[in-house]
C-alpha cells in the first residue's frame, strides 16, 4: 500500500479535530486558490513567462479540486440513509481521483507549452512583478499545506490528503518559477524557464499517479494497512472470553472504516453471553479507531459454526 495511504489513514487523532475543522480548511483553500490564480493570471500576462503560466495553470486546477474537495468532504460527512446503508464515505476518494485527473491533463498542458517555447523562445519581461507574487504565493500556500497535513492526519480524510500534496508539489512549482526568473533576470539565461516547464510536468504526472492510486485503493476496497489489522486483532484477543480471530476483512470509505471479523468462543457459551462479548468488542475497536462500523460473527472454538448465534455491530 502507497506510504501516502498509510500516512492518512494512520495518523489520526480524533480528538484534535472535529468536522468544523474540516469544512473550514476545504473553504481556506478554496479562497487561496481563488487569489493565488487572479494573482498569477495577472503576473503572467506581465511576464510571458512560461513558468509562470505554468503556476497559473496550477492554480487553476487547485481552484476546481478544492471545490471539489469542499463538496466531497460535506457529502461524505452525510449521515447512512436507506439508499446508502454504508455511508456516502467513498465521495472523497471519487473526489481524489477527479483531482489526480485534473494534474494529469494540466501537465499536459504545460508540458506542450513547455517544449513549444524551448523550440520558439519569447522573452520573459517584467521580472520582478513575477518574482514578488511567486514569493508570496510560496508562503501562502505553505501556510496551507501545514493546515491541511494537520486536518487530514487528525480526521483521515483521503480527499484533504490528496489536495494537500498537490499544494505541496505547488511549492516545487513555485521554486522552479522563481529559479526560472531569477535565472532570465541576473544571467539573461532564456531556456531555464522553459525547461524547468518540463520537469514541473513530470512532477504534476508522478503527483497524480499517487494521489490516483491512493483513491483506487478505497474505491476497490483495498484491506487496511497491516498495523491496523494486527491492531484490530489484538484489540479483539484481549477481551476475555475470545478465544481466537479469524476471516478479518477490512475496508474504509474516506473516513470511515468497515471491520468484519469471526470470533471463536468456548463450546457451549451461551447465546447472550456470546453477543455480550462481540458488542465489547466492536466498542473496543471502535474506541481504537472512531468512526469504524464492525460486525462480528460468532463460532465455537472448535470451527463448527454457531448458527443461532448472528452478526453483533
């Protein structure tokens, strides 16, 4: 499983962010990535630099996936209904993948942009302008990057995660455009920002190769990291009465998780004090990892199923 995968859904503390949080770091960067494109739109139709239309083009596509975050994130946080009995979890990897989309046809775009203007150079004006706003989106964007990182570790949320890395590789961006003007400006070197393009291309392509994949992973049902699940089944053999786990199956759907597993019991437990034990269980895990829905079948020890005894979550 992608580190960036585990790193989301791992690295939560629930206790430090609510809901609010979440909603409002989608509207933060829906309102960064709205100044930060009017700003480089301006300051590409000042420059003509070719990175610096590569930064605008960026930001462009950080406008359409933060919206598209935004809506996620609120959808996802729906509550189960009648036509959606598991939750509506899976919008925010639907919105991940959108985004990965979204980097892929944008580095297209530069890319073509990039090599056209190797082949036919224009030159690059007005540097300073395009310095001073670059500056200020790298800081800018920073800021958010931090607020994002600590959100999605806190919630799990897969679709701030993913839009926080492509504000991280806007960063890259940002110091490729400057180098490119600084470059032009103090040693007249013309090719740099062109150049620079292209890798900036590669980079937009190996961000949504990730953030695609990340959010397959959830569509497809990919099982939990392996901590989690060993987690789980400790959790589990620690509550007395169980003697044994087996047929774990695991899924999450942004930040929620589905937990399916078989306890084995004693031959001739009672059918209360069986159903007992797997509610204490599911709170147990429950507690480990909030917002996780288990459902806990029954057997004895021995492998012949309790029949009479039914699913407990």
């Amino acid at each position: 499983m992608p580190a960036c995968y585990r790193e989301a859904m791992t690295e939560r503390h629930p206790d430090h962010a609510t809901d609010h949080d979440l909603h409002a770091v989608t509207r933060l960067a829906v309102g960064v990535a709205l100044a930060l494109l009017v700003a480089k739109l301006t300051a590409w139709l000042m420059t003509g630099s070719v990175g610096m239309l590569s930064a605008m083009a960026d930001s462009l596509v950080d406008v359409a996936a933060s919206v598209m975050t935004l809506v996620a994130v609120r959808y996802a946080a729906a509550p189960a209904d009648a036509e959606h009995r598991f939750g509506h979890g899976k919008a925010e990897p639907l919105a991940a993948l959108a985004q990965a989309s979204l980097l892929a046809g944008s580095g297209l775009f530069l890319g073509i942009e990039a090599i056209k203007r190797l082949a036919r150079p224009v030159p690059v004006v007005s540097e300073w302008v395009g310095l001073a706003v670059m500056g200020a989106a790298t800081v800018v964007t920073l800021a958010l990057v931090i607020r994002q990182r600590r959100v999605a570790a806190a919630t799990g949320s897969l679709a701030v995660h993913a839009d926080s890395q492509h504000y991280a590789g806007d960063l890259w961006l940002n110091a490729s455009v400057i180098a490119g003007l600084l470059a032009h400006l103090v040693f007249g070197i013309w090719w740099l920002d062109p150049l620079l393009g292209v890798g900036v291309t590669l980079w937009f392509w190996w961000t949504a190769f990730h953030v695609g994949r990340n959010a397959l992973d959830q569509l497809l049902d990919h099982e939990l990291p392996d901590t989690e699940r060993a987690e789980i089944k400790r959790v589990s053999l620690a509550v007395e009465g169980v003697l044994g786990v087996h047929k774990l199956r695991t899924r999450a759907a942004g930040r929620d998780r589905f937990v399916e597993l078989h306890l084995e019991f004693a031959h001739g437990i009672l059918l209360r004090d069986a159903h007992d034990v797997g509610h204490t269980v599911s709170a147990a895990i429950e507690r480990a990892y909030p917002r996780t829905q288990v459902t806990v079948h029954h057997e004895v020890a021995s492998g012949e199923t309790a029949s009479e005894v039914g699913p407990t979550g």
